[in-house]
C-alpha cells in the first residue's frame, strides 16, 4: 500500500486537475457561446439586408411597369396624332381640288410616271349644227345645239371651247354633206391642228380627230377654210365634240 502521504498528494493533484478542467471547460463553452450569438447577430443583418434588396427590386419592378404603361399611352397618343393630321391633310387637299375645279365630277387614275396628273375631269362637250347655213371664208362655224357641256367651257354663242386647264386634249369633227364640197379647220387660237373634207358625190360624210396639249385659257373651233363660201347642212348632220383627257401639272 502507498504511504498515506502520498495518497494526500495524489487526490490534491486530482482535485486541483478537475478544478482546472472545469474552469477550461466552461471558457471554451462561453467562448462558443460568444461566437454562436455572433454568428446569430451577423445572419439576423444578412437577413435584414436581403429583406431590403427585395423591396429594393420589387420596387424599382413597379417603377418599370409604370415607365413602360405610360411609354404605350404615349405612343399610342402619338399615333392617334399623326393618323388625325394625316386625315386632316387629305381633306384639306381634297376641299382645295374641288375649289379649283369647275362643276364637274372628279375620278382619280392611277398616275403614270412623268409630270402629268392623271385626274379624269368632266370637261367635256358635243354640239350639233341645227340649220343649215352658209359660212364664208374662214368664219366660224358655230355649233348651236348644245349636247353635252360639263364644266361650262363650250359656248355656243362663239362656237368657241376654252381650255380650264392645262392638259392633253381630245377634239373632233365629224360633216355630213350634200351637194357641194365642204372644208373645215379644227383651229387651236390661231393655228390648225386638223382638217376635214367632204366630196360632192351623194351624201359624203367625213370626220377628224385630233389630240392636243392646250394651255389654260387657250380657244379650240372650227372654220371655213380660206376663200371659199359653203352651205353647210343643218338637221344635227355636223358635230363637233371635245373633251379633256389628262391634266398637266
């Protein structure tokens, strides 16, 4: 058996052992307590600012949402904006062509290519000779039964047409005579632009058509040609006819 001595000294050692390990324990225990609670502290603020990121990107979502509803008002405003001005544009245009056409009716071509406007007016007229009469040298010939006049530029008075615009013109002539000859000049103010004859052999009949730029303002007629002095049948037998085809710019 150990002495008693030692066995004093033995448990002293143990005791004082176990004080120190449990003194070491419990710091170790505090110091992951210390740590744990900070860890704990340190999630809690991650957590906070996660939180406050997604409000931060719900909020900045809404603004977006906002920017693009009102970013299609507005286009869609605008675009109300120019079909309205466009609508008002072709009106306008429309009033003015009416003002500046005489009465007629309006048909729209498709336009060709070139400086001519393919506008198909209502400038038209067909008068017939209803008496017979004899016209000298160069006379007019003016043809009194009015058939068809739109836009008022024939005028039977004269027998003269005047051009309302300037444009491509249609004219024609057509006699129907007896017993003597007969010849005739379309004239354009002062220059012919077609001639028509017919013989003396029965009833001859003759015609010419012609086509023609006239400016605004210029006269187209027919007449007697030079030096001679001719009964012309009455009875609608002569006919004289025009009508605008194209007008120019």
């Amino acid at each position: 058996m150990l002495p008693m001595r030692y066995l004093l000294v033995l448990a002293t050692f143990t005791s004082h052992s176990m004080a120190i390990l449990e003194k070491t324990g419990q710091a170790d225990l505090e110091t992951v307590r210390m740590r744990l609670e900070e860890e704990k502290a340190k999630r809690l603020l991650l957590e906070n600012d996660v939180e406050v990121l997604m409000l931060q990107v719900e909020e900045l979502r809404r603004g977006l949402s906002q920017i693009s509803k009102d970013n299609t008002r507005i286009f869609s405003f605008l675009t109300f904006i120019f079909f309205f001005l466009r609508v008002c544009l072709f009106i306008y245009s429309y009033i003015i062509a009416v003002l500046t056409l005489p009465k007629a009716s309006l048909v729209v071509l498709k336009p060709p290519s070139g400086n001519v406007t393919m506008i198909t007016l209502s400038v038209a007229f067909t008068a017939t000779l209803s008496q017979t009469t004899a016209h000298v040298s160069e006379q007019t010939v003016s043809f009194d039964n009015v058939k068809v006049n739109e836009g008022n530029c024939y005028d039977s008075s004269t027998g003269r047409f005047r051009a309302p615009f300037r444009g491509l013109y249609i004219l024609s002539v057509t006699v129907l005579q007896g017993n003597t000859e007969v010849h005739l000049f379309i004239m354009k103010d002062k220059v012919a632009v077609g001639t028509v004859f017919s013989g003396v052999s029965g009833s001859n009949s003759g015609s010419v058509t012609v086509v023609t730029v006239m400016d605004k303002g210029q006269t187209a007629y027919v007449k007697e040609s030079p030096g001679r002095t001719e009964v012309m049948l009455g009875s609608n037998w002569y006919t004289f006819t025009g009508l605008l085809h194209a007008r120019y710019n």
